[in-house]
C-alpha cells in the first residue's frame, strides 16, 4: 500500500481521511455524495465503477459497525480515496470529456489492489 500512500497528490486526502474517523455526520456525508455521484460516473469509470460502490458499502458498514475486520490504513485508504472521487479538484479535472475521470478510475483501482486482501 505504501507506493499509493507515498503518493505526494494522494497524501492530502489521506490527512483529509483521518477526520472521518469517529464523525459519523461526515462520514455519512461523504457516502451521499459519493453515492449520488456514482451513477453519473458509471460509464466513465468502467471496472473502477464497482470499486467505487464496494468502497461505499465498506465505508458504510464500517461506520455503521457492522464490519471492522479492516485495518486503519486501509480503511482510512478506502476514505481517502472516496474523498478524491467525489472532489472537484483532481489531478485531471472531471470537465475534461474523455480523460476527467481517468485519474479517478486509477485511484479506485489502485486503492482496490491495496487493499484486496483486507477485504477478502
């Protein structure tokens, strides 16, 4: 996990991340928007797209405490992650027709290979 975690870009929304963590108000925030977000995404995102959606039921279940079989990396990996999708400032804008959610699918997916044994 630590190349993604090393990444200069990422580590803002990982500091972000961490002030998830017991606010239940915001981190529930944080999944209406991401959910309500999604399904615009859908077609951009490709594979990543179910990435986005497993990340929203982790995160949920998490926070609702119905799974913590997850360490705090990587579920605060998950967050930041969540936290970059639905912000409007990425490293390629989403404005940009064809390429605005490359860097989003990346993220998703890069997060998902980071974490995949924590969530088998």
């Amino acid at each position: 996990m630590s190349e993604l975690n090393e990444n200069k870009f990422f580590k803002k929304y990982l500091k972000k991340a961490s002030s998830y963590l017991g606010n239940k108000e915001k981190s529930t925030n944080l999944l209406k928007k991401a959910a309500k977000l999604a399904p615009d995404k859908k077609g951009a995102l490709g594979e990543a797209w179910e990435k986005v959606n497993l990340f929203i039921e982790l995160f949920k279940s998490y926070i609702n405490g119905s799974y913590r079989d997850i360490s705090t990396k990587s579920i605060l990996t998950v967050i930041g992650a969540l936290i970059y999708f639905v912000s409007p400032i990425d490293a390629i804008p989403d404005f940009i027709v064809g390429l605005g959610f490359l860097d989003d699918a990346t993220i998703l997916a890069y997060t998902f290979k980071q974490i995949n044994k924590d969530i088998e």
